[in-house]
C-alpha cells in the first residue's frame, strides 16, 4: 500500500539556520504530496502541495519539489524563524491508487531556538 | 478559504459516558469528511472516511460500534465515542473536501481525555 516515510526528529535549529526535512513515499498511482504543519494544540494546516513531478510548491520561504526519480519530497526552508516551531507532516494522496484519503508521515517536530 | 470547525476543542468524561464530537464546514459543502486519531508524539491515523448520506468506511482495527460516525449533511459530520474509556483518551482531527481533486480543510481537533 502507499506510505511515507518523513526523517526521525526532533530536530533543534537556531534562528536564520537552513531547514531540510527529508521525505519519500511509495504509491502504486501517481499521488499529489504535501506539507502540513501543526502547531502545538492546534489542527493542521497545509503548508503547501505539489501535484505532479517537477512540480515545486512553496509557501512562507517553505520549498518542495517533487522528485519522481527519487521519489522524495523534501521540505527546505534557507532561514528558519522562532515561529517555524511546529510539528510537519508529510502526506500523499493517491486517489488513482483506488482511495481519496491522505497518508501520512510520522511528523516532524522542528524547534527553532533564538 | 475554506473553513473547517470542530467542537468541543476539549473534553473529560467519565468511563462508560459518550461523547460526541462535530465536525462542521462553514464556508462549503463537504461531500467527503475524515476522522483521524492522534497519539501523543505520533502521526494521525485514519479512522474512518464519510460520505454525505451514507455510512461511513472505517479503517481496519477501528471499532465501528464504539466509533459512531455520522455525516447527516454536507456540512456536518459528526463522531460519537460509545462507553468512552480511558484509552480512548486521544487527540481527535477531522478533516473535509468538497469535491475529489479539491483540497482537504482540518479542524483544529479534540482533546479527549476519558477518567
């Protein structure tokens, strides 16, 4: 079945430092792949997405290419702030893969330090 | 943009009591809602998929007695966890679309903590 597979936090940066979270999937269709940050306490929130390879998505200073060579999604940020503490999760949807729900990654949980 | 609203945003009950728990899309017509289940330090799970005006698909390992949903309108869906007990106790997530291909809307979750 479909899966993902996101890095093992957690991670602790200090201000202004260069994010990578790193990201692949298995998916028997063609999936649309995403970024959800949840903050403490709170639902999630779509960071941003990609639909198709090569495709980039961004948002905030947040980058993701998706790379179907490599099967990777990798979440990069080049100056990470205090309020970029949350938890990501990476996710895809396959819905060529017979379903329309959303799988998810284990989450990981980013601390930015001042 | 879309908006999605889950209440309560907290509860404690009692073992044995239920608890009900709504999951409403303000601003659109959700044909599709998801229900998922969050341990502490863990991803979410699915529990289960519903489709306005039909019963629910529940992931396998997920109790469909004790996890009651309902998705009565194309605004509201809602789950109801029967003889609640304290493993019960989670962080619940629902999540909405209006259409397949269209994006997905949270809320912003339950704390549910059963003593």
């Amino acid at each position: 079945g479909d899966s993902v597979t996101q890095m093992e936090g957690p991670v602790t940066l200090s201000e202004e430092a260069f994010l990578t979270i790193n990201c692949t999937y298995t998916a028997t269709g063609y999936p649309s792949l995403f970024w959800y940050v949840q903050y403490p306490g709170e639902g999630l929130q779509l960071l941003l997405k990609a639909t198709k390879a090569d495709d980039k998505g961004s948002n905030k200073g947040f980058e993701a290419t998706y790379r179907k060579e490599t099967t990777s999604f990798h979440l990069e940020k080049g100056s990470v702030q205090v309020s970029d503490s949350a938890v990501y999760f990476c996710a895809l949807s396959d819905s060529q893969g017979g379903s329309e729900k959303l799988v998810f990654g284990k989450g990981t949980k980013l601390t930015v330090n001042p | 943009g879309a908006v999605v609203s889950q209440h309560p945003s907290w509860v404690i009950c009692k073992s044995g009591t239920s608890v009900k728990i709504e999951c409403r899309s303000l601003d659109f017509q959700a044909t599709t809602m998801f229900w998922y289940r969050q341990f502490p330090k863990q991803s979410l799970m699915l529990m289960a998929t519903s489709n306005e005006g039909s019963k629910a698909t529940y992931e396998q390992g997920v109790e469909k007695d004790k996890f009651l949903i309902n998705h009565a309108s194309l605004t509201l869906s809602t789950l109801t966890v029967t003889s609640a007990h304290p493993e019960d106790s989670s962080f619940y997530i629902c999540s909405a679309r209006a259409f397949p291909n269209y994006g997905y809307t949270f809320g912003s979750g339950t704390r549910l903590t059963v003593v």
